[in-house]
C-alpha cells in the first residue's frame, strides 16, 4: 500500500513536468488514439495524394456529363437531320406523285381532245362526203339523161347558147354549150354541171355585144367564144378554138398560130370541105375574114384555144351559121 501510493505519487510530478512542456493534453483536450494522425497532418493531408485523386475523379465526372450532354445533343440533331430527311422525302414524294397524277391527267385530258378533235374530223368529213354525194347527184355531165337533163337543154337554148334539140341526152352538143356556158361566167372549162354552173344558168349569165347596129360576128379571143350579134344584141353564144399561140411548120416556112384581132368582113366561102392550102388539114364550110384565116366547122373543139390561127366551131353550128341565121359575103367579123 505504501509502496504504491509511493509511486503514485513520483508519478504525478512526471505527468505534470510532461503537461508543462506540452507533450501532455490540456485540460479539455482529447488525447488521440495511438497510431492516428496528429491534427496538424490532417489538415495537411487535404492537398495531398488523396485531393488529386478526387479533382480527377470530379473533372472525369465533368467530362462524362459534358460527353453525356454532346451525345445527347448529337443525338438530336441527328433525330432533327433525319426528320427534316424525311420531311424532304415525303414533300418531293408528294411533288413526284401530284407532278404524275398532272402528267396523267393532261395526257389523258389530251388523249380526250384528241379523239374529240378525230371524231369532229370524222364527222366533217362524212358530211362532206355527204355534201360532196348529194352535190354529185345533182351533178349533170356528160352521158347522163333524163328529164333534168332536158330541163338543163331547154334553159341553155332560153339563154342563147347554141344547141339545136333537147333531147334529154348529154351528148357533145349539150357539152359544147355547157362550155360556153362555163366561158362566159368565167369558170372552169369541165363541162360539168355542178353547183357554180347551176347557179350561172338560174343566173342567166350571158356576154355581151360589142357591135350595136346591124348583123355581125364577134369572137371573143379571150373567153373563146363565137357570137351572132343582131343590132347590138346577142341571139347565139358558141363554143369556139382559136390560135393556140404555138409556132409551126407548113411548106418549109415557119408560122406563128395565132388569130388577129380587128374588125373585117367575110370575103370568101366554101360550101363544103376544103383543104388547107398549108396542108394544115381539112375545113369544114370555111367563111374566110382575112387572108387564110377563117371561121369553119370541125370535129375537134376543145374549151381552149387549139388551132393553127382559123376560129373552129362545130360543125352543127357552122351548117346553123350557113344556112339558118345566114353569113353572106360582107358579114362584118369582130375580134377582140
């Protein structure tokens, strides 16, 4: 007991020497656990290995979330891209299929038009043709018969133009008077009667005279028509073929086939067929007016001109100009 208050007591001067010299806690002081760090290191600690490792750790964290961010944000504008893509591709999608459907609809449209303006074409021209038939039957031409073409004789004959029967038959003399005809309205020379030629006969087409008194012959040289002029009125009108203009040969000389215009008179006659002193062929009842040129009758009078310079008629309307109305000696002959 003594021996240990003894060395209670020894002790405590040594716990106060440590007190003193601070190795000891003061009063209030906790007295840390054997082996940890002191307080002062800790503190120190905090710059240390251990801080390095958590700014690591915090800027690995920063750039995790800021590639996190980007690759979210990269992801959208992708999303964003490949919608308004889509978006393109839907509106030209769209484009094409209206620009088809417009393509469509005009060929179609003008597939339409087409076979409305074929079918119209074909309508107008079965109509026509239509027209063109019924006009044919109304037509009269040569060889045709038949009480129209009795009506169509009798009205020649009432207007003047030469032809002696109306028979009911479309023969060469109703020909030659149709041409006149045609001659003196100025049409084409076919012989045919359509709806120009009617129309001239409901017309009464006729020329006129260029004399105004007494008996004469005027030949129209341009419309190629004979005329009986009976003091300045016209009593025959008849289809006639002069001088073709061409040049030819007779008798080892060269002659121009022409018919002189001028006023004459009928010098010299035929009764009956005469050569040609040429030897320009045969002249039926030639009534020569000046010098070889004549006005005689033939087989041959087309509605144009066709001889060598005489004035040709047929031969039923020279006997008519012989022995009906009568052209003597003397007869004045116009032509113009």
């Amino acid at each position: 007991m003594r021996r240990r208050l003894t060395a209670s007591l020894v002790g405590v001067p040594v716990v106060l020497t440590l007190a003193l010299a601070g190795c000891a806690p003061l009063s209030g002081e906790t007295e840390p656990e054997p082996g940890a760090a002191p307080t002062a290191s800790t503190s120190a600690s905090e710059d240390g290995p251990g801080a390095a490792s958590d700014d690591a750790q915090r800027r690995a964290d920063e750039d995790a979330h800021e590639k996190a961010d980007q690759d979210a944000a990269d992801r959208k504008a992708a999303e964003k891209k490949a919608a308004e893509k889509a978006e393109a591709e839907q509106k030209a999608a769209e484009k094409k299929a209206a620009e088809e459907a417009a393509e469509k609809e005009k060929k179609a449209a003008e597939k339409k038009a087409a076979e409305e303006a074929a079918a119209k074409e074909q309508a107008e021209q079965e109509a026509a043709e239509k027209k063109a038939a019924e006009e044919r039957d109304k037509m009269l031409e040569y060889g045709d018969s038949g009480e129209r073409v009795v009506a169509l004789q009798q009205r020649l004959q009432e207007l003047g133009y030469f032809l002696q029967d109306a028979d009911g038959s479309f023969g060469p003399a109703t020909q030659q008077a149709v041409w006149a005809l045609q001659k003196a309205a100025g049409q084409y020379r076919d012989g045919v009667v359509g709806p120009k030629t009617q129309a001239a006969l409901d017309d009464g087409v006729r020329p006129r005279a260029h004399s105004s008194s007494g008996k004469a012959v005027e030949i129209d040289l341009d419309r190629q028509l004979l005329m009986t002029v009976e003091d300045g009125e016209v009593t025959r009108i008849i289809n006639a073929s002069s001088g073709n203009g061409d040049t030819y040969e007779a008798k080892g000389r060269t002659y121009h086939a022409t018919t002189p215009r001028g006023s004459y008179a009928v010098y010299m006659e035929r009764n009956g067929m005469h050569e040609s002193t040429l030897e320009l062929g045969s002249m039926y009842r030639p009534k020569y007016f000046s010098g070889g040129y004549a006005v005689h009758g033939s087989g041959s009078i087309p509605p144009y001109p066709a001889s060598h310079g005489c004035v040709r008629v047929s031969n039923a309307a020279i006997n008519w100009l012989w022995d009906s109305w009568g052209m003597p000696k003397g007869t004045p002959v116009v032509l113009y």
